[in-house]
C-alpha cells in the first residue's frame, strides 16, 4: 500500500461536481464561474454543478460518470466532508468503484460564508483546483478489516440504557449494563403519570427492567463506574469498579426489599427497580466489548437558593417534589393536601433552570447558563395542572410563563384543556420575571407573587398562594470522566454532540461509541426509547459481520527507506499505533517501525519527525500535499 501511481504513468479522469447547497454556496460564490475555470485543468474529464449534490439526483450524476467510464476519479465542492463525506464514498461504492478515490472541497464553510463577491469565487476556484490536484494523486485503498466481539457496553440504567440493552439482546448480542445506582429506571423512575397519556411510569420501568433483570444475555452491574477506557471498534477494553452500599439513602431503600428479590416485583417508587444483589466490597473488572452506548441520562435542575424563594420559603417547592406529593396524597376532598396543609391556591412557574438568557439570568458555580429549552416541562406542568384542577376542584392553579411549549403529539390538547379546567395563564416578558415574596397583607396565604401580565397589556398583578411550584429544567449528568477517557464531542449545551443531528443522529466521532437518549439532548420517554433503539440497531449491525472496517487513513512504513531511529514512535500520539520490531533485511537484524493500523489516528505527527521520509499516511501523502500547495501557487 506504500507505492504511490505516479501522473506520469496514468492519466487520471477527474471528474468535479460543484454544489448550489440550495443557495448556501451559490448565493455569494459564481458557482458556474467555478465550472469554467475547473473544467480547464488538466486532468479533469468532466466538470458539473447541482443545487444539491448531496440528493439522489446529484449522487446519481456521479454514478453515471463512474459507471460510464467517462471518470475514474472524483472531487466534491459542497458543504463540510464531515457531514457528507460518506455520502459520497457510499455513492462510488454503489456505482462499483473504490470509495477512496474521492476528495471534497469545501467551498460553504470556508468559503461562502465567510466571504463574498470575486473573492469567494477565486477562493472556491482555489479549493476545487487544489482538491483536483490531490485526486490526479489519490489511489485505490482497502479498508482496515478487524475482528469484533459480539457484546455490547452500555453505560446508564435509565430507560433508554434499558431499551437499548433488550433490543440488542433480542438479536442475540451479549450486552453488558453498567448502573452507578442500585436501581434501575433513573430519571423515569422519580415520575408519576406521564403526559399526556397519563400513563404509569411505575408500570413502564417495571416492565423493562423485568425484561432487562431476567434476560439470560443481559449483565446488570449495578453501583458500578467507569474507570478505564482503551481500544478500538469492535475490541474495546472497560474498566469498571462496582462499589459497595455505602449511601444511608439507599440502605433504608434496601431495608424495603426482600434480597433474593430480582424481578419488577422489587419496584419501589421514586427510587427504581432493585437490579439485584451489590458487592459488600469494591471490586474491579474488565469488560472486553464491541460496541459501547451511552446512556447517561439527565438530572433535575437545582434552584439556587432565594429563586423565585426557593430554599427560603417552605412552601416553594419543585415540579417534582409536587409529583411526589401527587402519587402519595390519598386524602380524598376537595382540596389539595401538601405536608398537612391545604392549598386553596397555587401557583406554577415555568422555565426555571432553562431557556436562560445571558445578563439577565446568573450562571451557575462553574460559569454556565442552560440556554436551551428543556422540552418536557411544559408538559409536565399542564399535566400536573389538570390532575389537580380535576381531583382538587377547589384548589386554584395559576401559571406564570414567558411561552408555553407543549410539542409532540397530544400535548397541545394539555394546555386546551387547562384552559377548560380554569387554569389561569399569566404571562411575563423574560426580563421582568415574577417576584415571590412573603405576603404581608393578610395570614390567610403565606406567598405573594407580583408579575406583569402581558396578556393584560402590562397590568401588574398580584396573587396570594399557600403553593409555588417551580417547572424546574434538567441538565446532563456528570460525565466529564467519561469524556476525557473516551474523547467525546460535547456541545455548548454540555450534551454529548452527535456526528450529524439528521444523518448520523445516534453516532459519536468516535467509531464503535453511540447514544441512546437524554444525554445527548432533553427528551421525553418515548423520544428517548426511539434513541435507543436507533442505536441499538446501528450497534448490531456493526456487529452482525464478525468485523468491522476501518478507514485505511493510517500511517505506512517504506521499509526500505526507514533505519530505525525511533523517532516517529516517540511521536506517535496514540498508545500502541507505532513500535519499533526486530527483523531481517540482507541478512542482518535490525530494528523498524511497525504500525498497528487499528490503533493509528492518521494524526501525521510521524510523518513530520521521520528523517528520512520512510512513512506517509495512506490517503493525504507529502506527494499529494506538494500537489494540492502548487495548483494554490500556480493560480
């Protein structure tokens, strides 16, 4: 794979496909300009434009070209290759060519929308030569084939690790879970009736974690964390350490539960199903493992004290401590009990701890804001509302909110029927947000709320509560071990960031590494189902050959030029990628580099130390760098 076709001794047939990106290029570039001048380059056979190249129509024009013969090699001016690099390798596949004889320009990111006029049209025009000057060069290349393990990692016991680790086990894939808890169910565990069905989360988690405790290829490991991460797709190598009971919270949880208990029968309320026996002492283990799925989930946001009175008033409390409360009241009558009060008015406010908005809202001890919405808490809210309006007819409910958010199917008709149960709307501008206070007109109602009322034009309104019950957000759980062991993508938002929200929704950067629910994006149960099981099915199919196929963009030795000065593998970012073996050559031992093409990260960080120029990285040569600077120069 180290020989390199020479111009000289072919002549290549570039063919260039330009695209409009639905005017995201064409807007500020000349993207016929570009045709013209391209089209005159030698070596290039054919040059065409589309305003999306990345659809069928667009892909299909460079499977005609391929399989007519009329070009044996491609460049792609469009968008980021991160977003459509594959596309386009799978579109050669399919037209029977080898998907590395491809190059990509990108002219939107680097060129349109950062410059305009001429000069957007000469830099395009230079990208596109440059990439054409590299593809003369490119060579037909063999994917990295390794063997993979049958088994699957995932890390969270929430509902979406839960249905990710039943839909695999189906397939007959062994699954190992991981659950830093004792319980399994995390966040959907601490619900009462979902919205807007009104279904039982109890009843929901009983059931999968039934179907995850009593699988035969399913491994739960409770109170257990991550510590150790190493290897590549389809051989990954984790460390775990299964820790001892020491919280007294879950010891008096434990006191409810017969221990010889192991199915959905063990279910405690806000707490989770008791995923079996845990270790009296630590102990540590290696899992060797296929694939991995994340599945860390998301905490409840915390008010900081004095938020809207929170922590200095009793009676401020959180959406879900009134979901508690909820499940737990069996008082009967008319009115609403909370901890042996009766709440003839309440009062419900939205957002708190999301959609926060830079100067107006303080950030928390480590300098963050959650500026996104958190989606389900709307809903919850409204939901919350009508159980109330409808159990407690004489418990008044007020709603402060700046918008009222209730997406997804059948939960618009939450806030209609609110509206029909007599939940009064208050809404406030975001900068004028209400004011809880203790109320000092009258002994009857402890709190008073002050808001300007937008839907009154700016009257300024007061009520007198016994309740205020913050809608509070969530927020990702903290896994910044994690991130750092495994090299993950994480988002402004502090979510894990996919690949591609539409193309590769459920992917990692890191091959071999999916996501299945609310740690990469607040969701609701059925969302987050939908998550896990789309990463379920991309986790088998990876698995289903026995191998997998690497990109073969890895470092390669000429053995013939390289005399063993070590330097490259004192370079050599990646543990393993590069070491230095004994062999024979004319007779003598000596010693050369000798890379592992799984564990190379294609970096280049040996190539840039090695003296005698003995190794490249398949796929971006110094020859094809060279050629790609002097087509920049000759312009």
């Amino acid at each position: 794979m180290s020989s390199e076709t020479k111009p000289e001794e072919k002549e290549e047939k570039v063919g260039v496909y330009i695209c409009y990106c639905g005017g995201n290029i064409s807007d500020h570039v000349d993207v016929e300009a570009v045709r013209d001048r391209v089209e005159k380059i030698p070596g290039v056979a054919v040059a065409r434009t589309n305003m999306f190249m990345c659809s069928d129509p667009g892909q299909e024009l460079i499977m005609e070209d391929l399989r007519d013969g009329i070009v044996d090699r491609v460049v792609v001016a469009s968008c980021a290759p991160s977003l459509h690099e594959m596309t386009f390798r799978s579109a050669i596949s399919r037209a029977g060519e080898n998907p590395y004889i491809y190059e990509h320009a990108n002219i939107r990111e680097q060129v349109s929308w950062v410059h305009h006029g001429e000069q957007a049209t000469d830099k395009a025009t230079l990208l596109v030569s440059a990439a054409t000057a590299k593809a003369v060069r490119l060579k037909p290349l063999e994917p990295i084939r390794v063997n993979a393990m049958s088994h699957a990692t995932i890390i969270g016991g929430g509902i979406a690790g839960m249905r990710a680790a039943v839909d695999l086990a189906d397939r007959g894939i062994e699954v190992a879970l991981i659950e830093k808890s004792p319980f399994l169910g995390g966040q959907l565990a601490l619900l009462d009736k979902l919205a807007p069905t009104r279904e039982k989360a109890s009843e929901l988690v009983s059931h999968l974690a039934s179907r995850v405790i009593n699988h035969a290829s399913i491994k739960v490991h409770s109170c257990t964390t991550v510590e150790h991460f190493e290897g590549y797709v389809g051989n990954f190598k984790v460390g775990i350490k299964k820790h001892p009971l020491e919280s007294n919270a879950y010891k008096e949880k434990m006191k409810m539960l017969n221990p010889v208990h192991k199915s959905a029968e063990a279910f405690i309320p806000f707490a989770g199903v008791y995923s079996g026996p845990v270790p009296s002492a630590a102990e540590e283990l290696v899992i060797d493992t296929g694939v991995i799925i994340l599945a860390t989930g998301i905490k409840s946001y915390t008010p900081y004290q004095g938020e809207y009175g929170y922590g200095e008033f009793p009676e401020v409390i959180t959406l879900s401590d009134l979901i508690r409360n909820l499940a737990e009241n069996n008082n009967g009558g008319s009115l609403l009990e909370i901890n042996g009060r009766k709440i003839k008015s309440m009062a419900m406010i939205h957002c708190v701890g999301s959609r926060q908005i830079p100067g107006i809202h303080p950030e928390d001890a480590s300098g963050h804001l959650n500026e996104y919405c958190s989606r389900t808490c709307c809903s919850a809210l409204l939901n919350a509302s009508n159980v109330i309006r409808e159990t407690y007819p004489k418990t008044r409910v007020y709603e402060f909110y700046r918008d009222i958010r209730t997406y997804g199917r059948g939960q618009e008709e939450l806030y209609e029927q609110a509206s029909k149960n007599r939940v009064v709307f208050i809404r406030f501008e975001s900068q004028e947000a209400p004011e809880v206070s203790k109320n000092g007109y009258s002994d009857e109602f402890p709190l008073l709320i002050k808001a300007k009322d937008i839907l009154t034009f700016g009257e300024e309104v007061e009520v007198p509560v016994d309740l205020v019950v913050l809608a509070t957000g969530v927020e990702p759980n903290e896994i910044s071990k994690i991130v750092d062991m495994m090299k993950l993508p994480v988002g402004p938002d502090r979510f894990l960031l996919e690949v591609h929200p539409k193309l590769r929704p459920v992917e990692l950067p890191v091959s071999g590494i999916f996501l299945a629910g609310t740690c990469q994006a607040p969701m609701d149960a059925g969302e987050a189902c939908s998550g896990a099981s789309g990463a379920a099915v991309k986790a088998a199919a990876l698995l289903s050959r026995g191998y997998v196929e690497l990109d073969p963009f890895v470092a390669d030795v000429d053995i013939q030029k390289c005399n063993g000065t070590g330097a490259c593998v004192e370079a050599c970012l990646s543990d393993g990628a590069l070491e230095l073996v004994e062999m024979e050559i004319d007779g003598q031992k000596v010693q050369r580099a000798k890379v592992t093409p799984a564990f190379c990260l294609g970096c280049g960080a040996c190539v840039a130390v090695c003296p005698e120029n003995a190794i490249d990285v398949n796929g971006w040569t110094l020859k094809q760098y060279e050629a790609m600077v002097n087509a920049i120069v000759a312009e």
